[in-house]
C-alpha cells in the first residue's frame, strides 16, 4: 500500500518535470517510475522523504542509463 502511494506521488513529480522542461511523457516513463520509487523506499526516509529525494533517485536513474551504453 504504502508503494502504491509512493509510486503514485513519483508518477505525479515526473508528469510534472517532463511538462516543465517541455517535453513529451517518455515512452519508458513507468520504467522510470519503477526505479525512482524503488530507490526512494531503499534510500529516503519511509515518513520524510520529498521531491528532492525524487531528484536524487532521477540522477541515479540517468547515471545508470549511462552505465549501460556501449
């Protein structure tokens, strides 16, 4: 339950950040969710954790992105 509420939350701050700097909804953008909820429940504090927790977890999931490309 409380993932779902996470997961939701995440998929908010995305939506809005994509419409921000203007860009379409990325085609992998639950992909995305996924891991950014994943991280902020292994990383943030359960009761505490905020957007730039989101933040943080975005940067991770980009650093990684990187670490797959040939």
């Amino acid at each position: 339950m409380k993932t779902e509420i996470i997961y939701n939350e995440v998929d908010y701050l995305l939506r809005n950040k994509w419409r921000v700097i203007g860009i379409d909804t990325p085609h992998n953008h639950s992909e995305i969710c996924e891991y950014i909820t994943n991280d902020v429940i292994e990383t943030a504090d359960a009761d505490e954790w905020h957007s730039g927790d989101v933040d943080i977890a975005f940067r991770r999931w980009i650093e990684s992105q990187s670490l797959n490309q040939p």
